[in-house]
C-alpha cells in the first residue's frame, strides 16, 4: 500500500532526519552572513544595507520556493483570496520582523553567541503554543526544561563576571527579539497550513517580506557592490531558507508544535561548530561559558519535549 504524504510526515524518523537538515541549515546562516557582510563591506553602522542584503535573499528564497512547489507537487503555488491575509501577516512576522532584529544583530555580536541564544527558540515556541494560541499544556517539567534553557542564555551573556557587561540590546537583545518573532511565526504556519500548502505560504511570504526588507534598506540608504563571491553566497542562503523553512512548514502541518520544535536544539551546536569553522571563533565556541551555555539549553529542550515524545 502506498503511503500518503502526511504518513511519510509523521513518522519519527523522517520527522527527526528532516528537522534536523533544517536545523543544519538554519545552523550555517549566522556565520555565511556575517562572511557576506565582510565581503559586500557591510559595516555593524549601516542597517539599511544589511536590510538589503536580507531582503534580496528572502526575495530569492520565495522565488526558488515558489518554483519547487509548483515542480514538485504539479500545481500552481499561488495563494487564494482567503490565504492571502495570512501569507501578508506571516510575511510580515517571520520575514521583516524576524530577520530585521537578526541581520541588525548579528552585526553587532559574535556567530557564536547568536547561535547559543537561538536555541531558546524552543522555549519560545513553546510558551507562544501555550498561552497565546493554546495548541500545547504546560506542565511543570516542561517549565522548569524551559527555566534550566533560559540559565543557559543567560550564561552566554555572562562576560567579566555581570551580565551588563556581555549584553547589548542591538547585539544579543535582538537576537532575543528574532527568536520571538520566530515562535510566533511556528504557531501561525501550523494555524495557516490548514488551508494553505506550507510551499505557498513559505514561497509567498518570502517573496513579499523580502521585497518590504529591500524597500525598507533602500530607505535607509543600503547600497553595496555585488561581487561574483558574495552572490553565490546570497544564492546559498537563499536556497538554505527555501529548503528549510518549507520542510520545516510540511514538518508543522503533519505533527506537534513541540515535537517538531525538539530538534530546534540542534541548531545552536550547528551554529557553534559553523561559526568555529568558518569565523574562526573556535576560541569563544570551545571555552567553558559557551559549552555550559549549549549543555544548559539541550538539556532544557529534551526536558521540554520528553513528555510530547513519549505521548
């Protein structure tokens, strides 16, 4: 008997092996952008360029994943008048909001502190799910999973002794901020995947946010000189959101908002082996604040999520 698509979704190991190439991918976005930035000669001053480098990979990744959805599943991927309020709300959530705060940061912070702070998207998620659209239970295993994380976050902000001292609202506060935005956007593809195919709301949603982040960095006087190095770098993120975000949405439609969330741990040891990697920051990433930081949010993520796994 052939399998439906929702049953290749929701069975454990596809939905592990799956989220855990997304959580890959979103892994190598922070250092591959703070490489564009030096590359284009973005300085941690110029917003409206780093918004135009943004809104021209999102502009890209809506294109690539309107194009693969209407490849892959022989069908025009373009939303209904019913849908169409909800692909301009999650545009606006997940795209302009989200990675505004992002990009900004992560000019102002090291690839190896925006990825340990990422990894508090799963308590996020988790506590939006819960009290503001009421898909998920707390329970208080899941509180204090979410407590043991959000220690973890507050330790990769410790440096010389005060937390002050490490912590800049245009560097870690945004990136705090993103992640919010990012929890809310979860909630609302579960919600919208219901009338919509995650392809379409991924490709369009893209598409319109990136266009508001290039209109917004052209505002703002964002200009910088495409070279043949950095627009193959903006291809691949490009392509690492069209890929990660749609298996991501797929994922949401299929299964739990927790149970997908669970591997969102991944993404900050991904992060932190990338930025090692391609930033040269293996100082920071294999220093004690940081490991303890990553130990602290796995281990509050699988608390987080044990009860939903073994359900």
């Amino acid at each position: 008997m052939r399998k439906t698509q929702e049953q290749v979704l929701q069975n454990k190991i596809n939905v592990c092996l799956l989220a855990l190439a997304s959580c890959l991918l979103w892994g190598s976005a922070s250092p591959c952008i703070k490489t564009g930035y030096d590359w284009l000669g973005i300085s941690s001053a110029d917003v409206g360029a780093q918004l135009l480098f943004a809104g021209v990979r999102f502009t890209l990744a809506g294109i690539i994943t309107v194009a693969a959805g209407s490849l892959m599943f022989h069908r025009k991927s373009v939303p209904t008048k019913k849908t169409f309020p909800s692909v301009c709300v999650l545009a606006l959530v997940q795209t302009v909001v989200q990675y505004f705060f992002f990009y900004v940061a992560l000019s102002n912070t090291t690839g190896v502190r925006a990825a340990v702070i990422q990894g508090a998207n799963a308590f996020i998620a988790l506590f939006v799910a819960a009290l503001v659209f009421k898909m998920e239970r707390l329970t208080v295993k899941k509180v204090a999973g979410s407590a043991v994380g959000f220690l973890g976050v507050i330790i990769i902000n410790l440096a010389g002794g005060s937390f002050g001292s490490g912590f800049r609202l245009a560097g870690e506060g945004f990136i705090i901020l993103s992640t919010v935005a990012y929890a809310f956007s979860s909630a609302l593809i579960k919600i919208y995947a219901k009338d919509e195919h995650p392809f379409t709301l991924s490709g369009w949603q893209f598409f319109l946010g990136g266009l508001a982040l290039c209109a917004i960095g052209l505002c703002l006087g964002g200009r910088f000189s495409l070279t043949l190095s950095a627009a193959g770098l903006i291809l691949y993120l490009a392509f690492l959101s069209a890929a990660a975000y749609s298996l991501w949405g797929l994922l949401l439609k299929y299964n739990s908002v927790a149970s997908v969330t669970v591997y969102s741990f991944a993404i900050p040891v991904f992060g932190t082996i990338l930025s090692a990697i391609i930033l040269k920051e293996g100082a920071q990433a294999a220093s004690l604040q940081s490991l303890a930081a990553l130990v602290l949010i796995t281990v509050g993520i699988i608390m987080v999520n044990r009860e939903e796994n073994k359900r």
